[in-house]
C-alpha cells in the first residue's frame, strides 16, 4: 500500500516547467530515496508533496485523499501528519537547541515545564545528550545541527518525514552516522520515510530508488538490486557520467559492478 501516490503531477515557473509528469508510488513504512542530478527538480518535488510549494496541476495522494483539492483548514490537519527536514537544517540562530526544537509547542501556548521533558526525549531518539539542551546554533558542529533539526521534526510524531539532502556539506563520517540515525528512526517507529539525495550511500539504507531526470520519474525500483539495474539513467547516475547524451545501450555482465 502507498502512502504517497503522486499522479501526472507539473509545476511551472513563468514559462519553465521544472515538474513536468512525476508518477510515483511511495510505499507505506518503508525508505524510498528520490535522486537525480543537480537542477532536475527533486527539491521542487518534495516541496510540493510536503505543501511549501502548490502545484500547476496534478495529484498528490496521502493515505487515498488528494491533498490537491482540499480547503486549507482541512490540508493543515494534514500536514500535521509530515515532518520536513530542511537540507541545512535551518535552526534559527537566535534560539537555543531547547527552543529550536519545541518552537512549534511553543507557539501552541504548551508551557515551558512541559515542554522541557518532550524535548529530552526527542534528544535520545537523536542519539544527543541533555547537555546540548541550552546550546545555540553556533556551538554545535554540522552533525549536530542535523540531529537537532531531525530532532524538531519528530517532536510532532509525524507519520511521513521527508528529508532534503540529509548530508549536504557532511564529511563522510557523519553523512554515515546520519545516515544510521534516520534508519534507525524509520524502522524504530515504522515512518515514511522520503528522502532527496545525490550519495549513493543511502542506497545501503533504503528500500526504494526513484530517479527524477528532466522533470519525470524514468526509474523505479528496489534499492537491494539497484547497483545491477541496466536502466540507463540508474547506470548512467551512479558511474557519474555526465558528459554527452544518456547511453542506451544494455551493458555485458562483465562489465557491470
């Protein structure tokens, strides 16, 4: 069963259609990663299926209801369901890690003392210690950053959390340790989980591989058999070729990795 289906869905700046046909399937409970190269748009979808951005036309399906065609009201109860979590993870720097990550409580009217236990929860579950509760943005390494933005995502308990590359200016330790972390996150409380990227590593974590070129999903499969797959946008992606036009042809086992 999906829980995100996605159906002929465009988005359309001025006279540039960046989304031009995405038909997706995402499957319930289960990590389906959406890569591409630079510029093809992933972002651009992402934004769409989590309410940022509204799209041209087209559907987005959550749980059987078109999120497309529902009034406001109805779409933020919705949304409640999601968590984001933002590329560089956008903590506000004025904030300490206790407010970063409590500030939608915080504009709820929940007190402080309430607060404060929810928020150390959410901590553990990112593998940080208490110590960093009163912290500021600038005291935390990038890592750190990240976990603490995964950390404010969860404390709405979403079903559906959707990441925009996960690991951007990571060194490849902690994209690996980050990495773990939203595995563990998926499996321990059985999410959704979608995320754009560009590293390859992530194929080790998901379930599922999508490839976005100009504007349309032209691959979809599992990611324990992607490495084999002889689709020639999956070949060409992953041997980083990005020099002339997308070879078709099959390649020889041999000649496979």
């Amino acid at each position: 069963m999906e829980a995100i289906k996605i159906v002929h869905l465009k988005k359309r700046f001025d006279d540039r259609l960046i989304t031009k046909d995405v038909n997706l399937d995402i499957p319930k409970n289960q990590m389906t990663v959406i890569i591409g190269r630079s510029g093809e748009g992933k972002s651009i979808l992402l934004k769409q299926i989590v309410g940022l951005i509204k799209p041209t036309s087209g559907s987005i399906i959550i749980d059987g209801i078109d999120i497309t065609a529902l009034p406001e009201d109805e779409l933020d109860l919705v949304y409640k369901r999601m968590g984001y979590v933002f590329q560089f993870a956008a903590l506000l720097d004025s904030l300490n890690v206790l407010e970063n990550i409590g500030i939608t409580l915080f504009e709820n009217g929940v007190s402080r003392k309430e607060i404060i236990p929810i928020v150390k929860e959410k901590l553990r579950l990112v593998n940080l210690s208490e110590d960093t509760l009163y912290k500021y943005p600038s005291e935390l390494s990038g890592g750190m950053k990240k976990r603490v933005g995964l950390a404010r995502t969860l404390v709405t308990s979403p079903e559906i959390i959707l990441y925009d590359e996960p690991t951007t200016g990571l060194d490849p330790i902690t994209a690996h340790v980050i990495h773990d972390l939203m595995y563990d996150m998926q499996k321990r409380l059985n999410l959704t989980s979608v995320v754009i990227s560009h590293d390859v590593e992530i194929f080790k974590y998901a379930d599922n591989v999508a490839l976005l070129h100009n504007g349309k999903i032209e691959y979809f499969g599992s990611a324990k058999t992607v490495w084999e797959s002889d689709n020639p946008y999956i070949y060409q992606f992953i041997r980083g070729l990005t020099q002339g036009p997308i070879q078709t042809e099959i390649v020889h086992e041999k000649d496979k990795f």
